[in-house]
C-alpha cells in the first residue's frame, strides 16, 4: 500500500481555507463546549473535525487542515486505516464488550502474541492489556514492586509518565500537570536526565553518556540505596519533555547498572513506540532490551488500548486476580491493534518514519541555519522537536513558539508545542502523510518563524 491507500484516498490531500480557523461553525460548538465540557481539559485547535485521513483534518467548516500533531502521536498509522477500520467494524458486528476477565476472547491474545514477538529481545515474554499510557506505566510500577519486594522508583528530569497521582508523581512538569493535584505517591526519587543540548551548552563541555549515567549512578547509590530501589523508568525518547533523546551511551549504561543490582529498567514507549522513530521501538536505536516495556498511543490506531509487555519471570511473579480492568483489551481495540500491528509491518509504514524524518530535519535544520532563534534540531524518524532560544544564548524563547504555533493553526497546519519550557515545537506527523504536504506545512512554518522573529 502506499501513504494515500493506507488511509487518505476518500479525502482530498490538499490544505484548504475556506473560513478563518476556528470559523462560525466550530465557534457555535466551542460556544456549547464551554456550558457543557469541564475546563480543565483544553484542546490545541478548537476546529471541530468531521473527517480525517492520510495527513489531512476536515473540520465543520469545510477547512482542511495539515495534521503534523497526529492526536500525540495516536494516530500513527492514520486517522482512517482501512486495516484498523475493517477490524474494528468486524469486531463491532459480533460483540462489543465482555470483560477478558469474565469470559475471555481470542483479540486480546492474539494482541499479547503480538506484543511479545515485536518488542526488544528474544527472552520469553508476557503481556496485559489496559487502557492508557498512564494506566501501563503504574502496572509496571506495580509488577516491579511485586517482583523485587522493594519500593522506590527513580525516573527523571523533563519526564512524563500519565495523570493518574503515581504517574503524576513519576511525571517532572509541575503545570499544568502537577500544580494543586497533591499530595503525590511516596518513594518517587528524581534523577538528572542527559540532555546534551543543555548539557553541552550550559556547561561548556561535552557530557557524555557514560557520564550522564555516572550522575544518576550516584544519585541511586548515594541518595536511596540500589538495594531499595524496584525500578528505574525512563522514555528512550522524552516526549512532553521535548523530545530529548538522551547522548549515547546514557541509556546501555542504565540497563546494565539496573542489571547488575537486580532493579527492572522499565522503557516508557508509550509515545516513541510503534513505528515512531523509523524503527519500531525507540529502545532499538542502542540495542537497549528493557524488562518491562509500556506501550499505548500508536498500539490501536486511534483506540483506547495500552499494554505491559516484560520478561515471563517477572511478569510471571503476579498472581491471578492481581492485575486487569474491566475495559482491559477491549475486544474492538484489540481488533483496531492488529490491524494497526499488520499496517506497520507490512506497508512501510517504518521506513514512512524515516522518510518524514529526513525531509522534517532538512527544513528545520534549514531554519536554524537562517534563525539563531532555533537553537537546537532533534529527535528519530518522525518524532522531531526544534528548541527555540533567545538570540545569542540558550535561554528558552517560550513566547516565540507560541507566535509560530497560532500562526500555523490560523494558516491551516496544526502544530503542538512541548517541552518544560514550554519553548518546543514537536512534529508528529501520522505516518500516511504525503511529501507535497509535508513541505507545503513547512512553507507554513518558515512564514510563521519570519512573521514572529524580531
């Protein structure tokens, strides 16, 4: 299949205004959100959609808007894939829902079977099925206290983990996650997380990996006890943190020291998994094999499923009754998986990653040639981040990205912004978006950057 087959033929590729963004149409549903949707839950363009697919969003207005955000990273595999689509309708038509703990189905083992085969390292695995990133991450918290018999967990600076109070806890960015949601989950312990933009600059030296991991070596050994420590968890990639990918070195470094003093190295892929990177998961890229591995977002194209996928034994040392959730692996999201699973492995869909990676680097790197404003390009595949920075020195530039971001979104491209600075644009395209409107939304970009610099 090509980009456009994989789920954009029905609706034009092409980027079109036909109103101001948000137009009258999304303002009269805005109008009604606001008596009827809690505040708290916010939105980065209010154009309300009615049709999505290859890269493009369809709002009520009839604006088509370029998606470079694909739902966070959820929509990996496209908005519409018809490998997804016909699995969901399939599933739909026979039964909906039963509880996997009640009566269980085939989907969800099938999902397990697929998870087991496709994540880092050849040992023997097994998997749950859940719902969110958030609720992966505190199941393997869980399953690591099991195992271990022990306590404290360390993760890091910039980190996001969910919005539940022990992934809050676990997650670095006090606003607008944290602030006035306490108190948070005890024998949490922060490390310092390498972050060579930073790292380097600020220091005026190169840091390397090894030394990056010698920190937070010391920071275990000296400030908790690697005996009392259950698990070290860390994204391969940050994702709301800025999509910092840790120098070489830092990563291999964690997992052997974890290896050695008996404490499971837990990988966060919730938002570099699935194709994301131009591999299929960021762990790949230095050949780390954590024990645990947390995935959602991309798993279902668009579908509420996440997973704990790990080594039997450790996974093995839960009983029965000790894990689950009565939508667990729902039977349509299962369905939505595999679809979504045989996509990326049989469509291109990773070598897409790589592809929409270089093109996005060019542009940015582009940028940061004629702006000293982007002061860093970044990131794997089709997970690409620029760090904007007052003019000559590293100080974070957060009212600069947001210019750029409401220019992009009042010109039809949609962008997210991220970082605990707030000073980051991210660029996660859905995987099926074509070239042409790629750069066409880089046209956009370079416009928004020269409009709001000065």
């Amino acid at each position: 299949m090509t980009a456009l087959e994989i789920g954009g033929e029905a609706l034009p590729q092409e980027r079109k205004l036909v109103t101001e963004i948000p137009g009258p149409k999304s303002r009269e549903i805005e109008a009604r959100r606001q008596s009827a949707v809690a505040p708290g839950v916010g939105s980065s363009l209010p154009a309300y959609v009615v049709a999505a697919g290859g890269g493009i969003l369809k709002d009520v207005d009839g604006n088509q808007i370029i998606d470079l955000g694909a739902g966070i990273a959820v929509t990996t595999a496209g908005n519409s894939n018809p490998r997804v689509v016909k699995g969901a309708t399939a599933q739909l038509e026979s039964f909906t829902h039963t509880c996997f703990m009640v009566s269980p189905y085939e989907g969800y083992v099938e999902v397990a079977e697929a998870l087991n085969r496709l994540t880092p390292g050849d040992h023997e695995k097994r998997s749950i099925l859940l719902n969110s990133g958030a609720e992966a991450v505190e199941n393997a918290v869980k399953i690591a206290r099991a195992h271990t018999g022990r306590d404290a967990v360390v993760v890091f600076d910039h980190a996001y983990h969910g919005r539940t109070n022990l992934t809050m806890s676990m997650t670095s960015k006090a606003a607008p996650y944290k602030a006035g949601f306490g108190p948070f989950a005890g024998e949490v312990y922060r490390a310092p997380m390498s972050y060579p933009f930073r790292d380097n600059d600020a220091a005026g030296t190169k840091v390397s990996g090894e030394d990056a991991a010698k920190r937070v070596i010391t920071m275990i050994e000296k400030q908790i006890g690697a005996e009392h420590v259950a698990a070290i968890v860390i994204e391969p990639i940050q994702g709301e943190g800025g999509f910092i990918v840790p120098a070489e070195g830092f990563l291999p470094a964690l997992t052997q020291f974890a290896k050695d003093k008996g404490i499971v190295f837990v990988a966060d892929e919730v938002q570099a998994g699935f194709a994301r990177t131009g591999k299929m998961f960021a762990s790949e890229w230095e050949g780390i094999v954590p024990d645990l591995i947390t995935t959602a977002k991309g798993i279902a194209g668009g579908l509420p499923l996440s997973a704990v996928t790990g080594r039997a034994e450790i996974m093995d040392s839960v009983g029965p009754g000790r894990l689950g959730g009565t939508y667990g692996g729902n039977p349509v999201a299962c369905a939505a998986a595999l679809g979504a699973i045989a996509s990326y492995e049989e469509d291109g869909l990773v070598d897409n990653a790589s592809h929409i990676g270089e093109i996005v680097t060019g542009r940015l790197e582009k940028l940061q040639a004629k702006y000293p404003e982007v002061g860093d390009v970044r990131g794997r595949g089709a997970m690409i981040a620029a760090e904007f920075v007052q003019r000559d020195s590293i100080d974070p530039n957060p009212d600069l990205v947001k210019k750029v971001a409401d220019y992009c979104a009042k010109n039809g491209v949609l962008v997210l912004t991220t970082g605990t600075y707030g000073n980051i644009l991210r660029f996660l395209p859905p995987l099926t978006i074509s070239d042409g409107l790629l750069n066409e939304a880089f046209d956009v970009i370079e416009e928004a950057v020269a409009a709001s610099v000065g």
